[in-house]
C-alpha cells in the first residue's frame, strides 16, 4: 500500500450508532484505555451510553459530538497498533470530524481535544435552544443554485438560511431559521430539486444562527496549547491543508458558523496526489460521498472489526 498517495477521513455528526467501537472495546485495550480515558475527562459514561445506550440519547449533540471524536481516535489507534505503517500523507474531517483529524496529525492532544469536543457541544446545544432552527438536505441541484435559492428564502422571510455543506456533487445542505429554511425548501423544489429533506437535527449547524455558540467556544479554543501538524489537514472552510498551529485556530474559530466545502476538500487532495481514502470511524457517509465527487479513487473504511480486518489483509498485500 502506497501511504505516500492515502489520506484518512473523519466523519462528523449523524454517523453515530449505539453499538460503535462495542468490538474494538472488547478485542484491544488501546482502544478501551481510549474510552475509558475519555469517561473519566467527561465525568460521565460516555462508552456505556456509545456500547448500549439509547439511540435518543446517543443522538443528542451532548453527547454524539465527544462519541464520534474518541470512536474514532480509538479505532485510528489501534489500526497503528496493528500496522505501524499506516501514516497517511493527508487528512480531513467533516466538520465534527476536523477535530479527529486535528488530533491524529499532532496537533490538538487527546486529552485537550476531548474537552474542547465537549465544550463545542455545549455550546452549540445552548445556541440551538435559544434559537431554534434547522438543517435540509438539498437534492440534484448545483451549489450554485442552491445558495441562489437560500438568499432568495432570507430575502422573502427576513431571516437567515445558509449553504451549511457543499458535500458532493448533488447534494447540499443548507441551515438556518424555521422560516427561512422551510422557505429555501420549497423553493428548491420550485427550481428542480429532486428531493428537499429536513434532518433529524434541532440545531441550525454552520449558519449564523450558530454566533453566540462561536462566539462561547472561542474562549475554550484559545485555552487550549495546539501544535503545527505533522500531516497537513486539509480545512473545511477554505479546502486547503492546515500547516501550523496559528492557522489551526484561526479555522476553530470560524468553522461552527461557515460552510462545509467538502467536494473541493476531497478534490483539493486528488489534486495534490492523494488516490486512495480510509474512512476511520463509524458507518460509510465519507465514503459515499468521495464516491460521487471522483469514481476514480480508491474508497475503503474501518469502522468495526471486520472492516479492520479487510484493510489489513489488503495493506499487507501490496
């Protein structure tokens, strides 16, 4: 396997299920040192709730944001366990999921991340109860026209509806206030979406509606020591690799309010090179999506035994 060409992916939140990392819990204890280090940060059982707890609860912010970053800080540790090889030359994380890849490249400690995971959920909870709104995914139409029709929603209703994730070819999702977004939804369908989707979310993520969560979170993000990385982590705000520490925060500061470019994310990396994409962590929503930006790559996952078994068997094979 050529490490030179491969690049790992975090996902973000809706990934979540009750039962992730159950099996790397059981079968390896760097992974179970992982979880229960991340119990004792938290104050609370967090892998209880992850290995079988209730849905509900697990799909709560509070909780899905820190369970999506330890899953797959474990998972990551225990594949380099297994093969020390595995360095990637690139990474990039989905929102939620920049934080995961902030850690693995060096940047941000486990420690120090889990804690700034934990406040980030606080303070978009708290943002999200004091102004509801919510997201929608946008089906078969351009970025182009989706952001055409969200400011066309915000003119019409006098509230804010934004372009939240440009995550690949034909599909967007967008975010904002009740009215706006119910606004830009049925416009959408007006100009040719196949399909305008509400999502299982009570908060308005990457959209203004988020400025009071920021605005809270920048103090935990200046808090917190952060190092230049040793793996360019390729940003969800500008598509372009994070290479010091000064430029690492200054994308922490501003990601919870600004878009998700995920498509020239994932097309910035082929163009420098990258060929081949591991999605660590749970479910296969990355893969999917890279799937649809370029056929060409290669795509692959671990999430769970099984799959962690396949890619070593491959990585060993070539």
């Amino acid at each position: 396997m050529d490490w030179s060409t491969t690049a790992f992916l975090l996902p973000g939140q809706g990934s979540q299920y009750v039962g992730m990392g159950a099996d790397f819990a059981a079968a390896f204890p760097t992974a179970r040192a992982v979880y229960d280090e991340a119990d004792t940060l938290l104050g609370y059982a967090l892998s209880a709730l992850m290995f079988g707890g209730e849905e509900s609860e697990l799909a709560q912010t509070l909780h899905t944001q820190p369970a999506m970053y330890v899953n797959s800080i474990a998972i990551a540790r225990v594949l380099v366990e297994r093969l020390p090889a595995a360095r990637p030359a690139a990474l990039a994380g989905h929102s939620l999921g920049e934080f995961t890849a902030l850690t693995l490249a060096g940047a941000l400690a486990f420690a120090d991340g889990v804690r700034l995971v934990q406040a980030r959920a606080q303070a978009m909870h708290a943002a999200g109860s004091a102004q509801k709104g919510g997201m929608a995914a946008i089906l078969n139409l351009s970025a182009e026209q989706v952001a055409a029709v969200c400011r066309e929603a915000q003119v019409q209703t006098g509230q804010p509806v934004v372009l939240a994730n440009d995550n690949c070819p034909g599909q967007v999702v967008i975010s904002g206030a009740e009215s706006a977004l119910e606004a830009a939804m049925a416009l959408a369908k007006e100009a040719g979406a196949k399909r305008a989707l509400r999502l299982n979310v009570s908060t308005a993520n990457h959209s203004p509606l988020m400025l009071p969560a920021q605005e809270a979170f920048s103090a935990a993000v200046d808090s917190v020591p952060l190092s230049d990385p040793h793996t360019p982590v390729y940003a969800n705000i500008t598509a372009e690799p994070l290479r010091d520490a000064a430029a690492i925060r200054a994308e922490m500061r501003q990601q919870m309010t600004s878009a998700v470019i995920w498509t020239r994310t994932v097309q910035n990396m082929i163009r420098d090179g990258i060929q081949t994409f591991v999605e660590v962590g749970a479910k296969d929503v990355l893969s999917g999506l890279v799937k649809r930006i370029d056929s060409a790559v290669t795509v692959t996952r671990i999430g769970d035994l099984a799959t962690l078994e396949a890619f070593l068997a491959q990585a060993n094979a070539t």
